[in-house]
C-alpha cells in the first residue's frame, strides 16, 4: 500500500431557523493502494449509468462510510464499497464526478 487519496466528511449544525448548515469539508488523509477498474466493474457500472474510474483498496479502519474523496486534486464519489470476506481490507469504488476540488 503506497497510494493516499483524501476521505472528505461534514458536519452539521443548526441555525436559528431550524436549518442544517453543512460545514467546510474536513479531509483525511489515508493510505491504501490505488487499483484499476475490471471489465466487469466498468460494465456493470456502466449500465447504471455510473462513470467508473477507480479502485482503492485501504484497511477497512480507514473508512468511515464517507461518500466523497480527492484523488490527485480532483473529486470523485465513492459509489459502493466491499470488503471481501475474512479480510481487514476494504475496496472503495470511485467515479469521476469532474471539476477540480477547492477547498473553500
């Protein structure tokens, strides 16, 4: 495992009126191994309409169900995860969502 890509997460906080008011993205920064997407993978993402890039595989300690990362400067969403049976690893799923990330 060589890799990092950043997780980005929010909070949440209330205003006067009742509102959630999402925060500024807190990034973390993990290690893991950046993988290639199978044929398989490709096409099944494809025919949900699902623009599949990449996989990273990390320690399943790593992952906090976030939804979004940052890989090389640019977003991507993280559209479905697996963690093969009797293993500590978790494989993350991304697709390129475009644009670059900027931190506000």
């Amino acid at each position: 495992m060589d890799s990092t890509i950043k997780l980005v997460s929010y909070t949440y906080d209330e205003d006067e009126l009742g509102r959630d008011i999402k925060s500024d993205p807190i990034e973390t920064e993990i290690l893991g191994e950046i993988l290639g997407i199978t044929r398989t993978e490709w096409r099944a993402a494809g025919q949900n309409n699902v623009n599949a890039d990449i996989m990273f595989k990390t320690k399943i300690l790593n992952y906090n169900g976030e939804k979004e990362a940052i890989v090389n400067g640019e977003k991507r969403v993280i559209y479905r995860t697996y963690t093969p049976p009797d293993s500590d690893d978790i494989e993350l799923y991304l697709k390129y969502e475009g644009g670059v990330y900027e931190k506000n």
